[in-house]
C-alpha cells in the first residue's frame, strides 16, 4: 500500500521514528562493520520493499540507497543480489530513480545478472517487469539478448 506524510503521521505517531531517519537507520546498520551477512540481507531485503512506495523515493535517493542496491548487485552472495536487483526495479519506476540508476551504471548491472552463467536467467526475468523498469528500454535496443532473456 502506498503512503502519503497524513498515513504517516498517523502511523508513528508523537513518539514514532519518521521513515526517512529508520531508513537511514537501515542503511546504517547495513554498512556497520560488525553487520552479518544474515543481518545485511534481511536489512537490503527490507529497503527493496520500501523502493516500491513513491513516498520514499526522495529518500532513497537522499540516502544513497539507489547505490546501496547496485553495490549488493555485484556482492558475491547471491540474496543480495537478488535484492538489490529487487530495489532497482522497484525504486526505477521512477523517473528521477531511474535516471541516478542508470547514470550509475545500474542498467549494465542488471543485463549482466540475468546473462551471467550460473544465474537461474529464467528466475530473474520472471522477477524483472519491463514496464516497472522502463528506463532500460534504451539498453534493451542496444542489447537484443537482453530481450531473449527477459522473454519479452
């Protein structure tokens, strides 16, 4: 369910932590050095969830968590792969996302995971919606693989 700073407010409260501070609490966390790896997939799995609202898209990109999700990308441990990949394609449904994802570099990322010996490709681009991620139509048209394995 999207939310709006009313739903918000209602949510948390006099005595609630805003959302931009307990985003910023995850991702502090997730950069802690004394993180586990278990703790920094539940926590990269939590921000992807929070990528889907508009409501937090300002933030994210305030945060840096855009980046945060192509450094999980290109983690060897497959979880946060496969939710980095997750937030990109949440939070690129918006225009302003998209353009800090790809000018990151994120649309490479993303085409390589799903062309990666290894990966289960068929898995991936069942998760991936190109019409949530529309700013890698441009990437796609310079890649024809990219539509094979997306199957679209």
């Amino acid at each position: 369910m999207f939310t709006n700073a009313k739903r918000q407010e209602e949510r948390i409260g006099r005595s609630g932590t805003p959302r931009q501070q307990y985003l910023q609490d995850l991702v502090a966390q997730f950069q802690s050095p004394t993180a586990t790896e278990e703790s920094r997939e539940k926590i990269a799995a939590n921000l992807a969830n929070f990528a889907y609202d508009p409501y937090n898209y300002a933030f994210l990109r305030e945060l840096n968590v855009l980046e945060l999700f192509l450094d999980c990308i290109t983690e060897p441990n497959e979880r946060l792969v496969e939710f980095g990949v997750g937030g990109v394609c949440n939070a690129g449904a918006d225009p302003m996302n998209a353009r800090v994802i790809a000018q990151c570099g994120g649309v490479p990322l993303v085409v390589q995971c799903l062309s990666s010996p290894g990966r289960d490709s068929e898995g991936w681009g069942g998760r991936i919606d190109p019409e949530v991620c529309g700013f890698w139509w441009g990437e796609y048209a310079a890649n024809p693989r990219s539509f094979e394995l997306l199957d679209v």
